[in-house]
C-alpha cells in the first residue's frame, strides 16, 4: 500500500513539474496561432502535436478559459458545419503580451544555446 501511495505521489510531482515548466511555452505557442487566425481547441490539439505537446482537452481548454479571463484571448460561439464551436482570436493586450513574450524567448533562447551562460556568482 505504501508503495502505491508514494508512486502516485511521483506521477503527480512529474506532472506538475512538466505544467510549471512547460504550460507557458503552450501558452506561447497558442497566441502566436491566434495572432494568425481565430482558433479553437481541437485545432489547437492537433497543432501541439506538431509542436511535441500532447495535450488533452481537459488541459487545453481550461487553458484557454485562463487566456481569455486575462484579456489576452476572446471568444465567441459560432456554427461551424451545423456544430457549436468556441472559437478564440486575440486581443490587443494578446498581441502585446506575444511581443514581449518573443523578446524573452529570444532573450532565453540565446541563454540557452550560449557555451557557458555566465555565472551568476
Ligand atoms: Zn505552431
């Protein structure tokens, strides 16, 4: 019994660890499409992939909700094909926040791919 509690514990510490690092990476990746086009969620999903994040859609779409709450997404429901669909475009705070959000990239990307990033010592 022991042993199953502290496995599932570990899962759930991986999971977080991956949401804390990674969730803001997608979150990224989501306004840079929606700077292109409106959006929705399955299309996102499959979009994710491309970029090697798997994401369900009851990870996505809270997400989502969390854009738009901030201002940085808003959405509307439209027929799609005779099908409801929640579909996301960005705002001008979502615009802003992707211009700064790409200088902290390049910002972290050259970091990354430095030699020696420099000590902080
Ligand atoms: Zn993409």
């Amino acid at each position: 019994m022991q042993d199953t509690f502290s496995a599932q514990l570990y899962i759930q510490h991986v999971t977080d660890h991956k949401r804390e690092l990674f969730y803001g990476l997608i979150r990224i990746h989501v306004l840079v499409h929606a700077s292109q086009e409106p959006i929705f969620g399955l299309a996102m999903m499959e979009e994710l992939e491309h970029h090697g994040y798997r994401i369900g859609p009851g990870t996505l779409y809270p997400l989502l909700h969390g854009l738009e709450r901030n201002g940085l997404l808003k959405s509307q429901l439209k027929n799609v094909d005779g099908r409801r669909r929640r579909i996301y475009t960005i705002t001008s705070a979502g615009r802003k926040a992707l211009a700064t959000a790409r200088a902290k990239v390049d910002e972290l990307h050259h970091e990354l791919h430095e030699k020696r990033p420099r000590s902080i010592l």
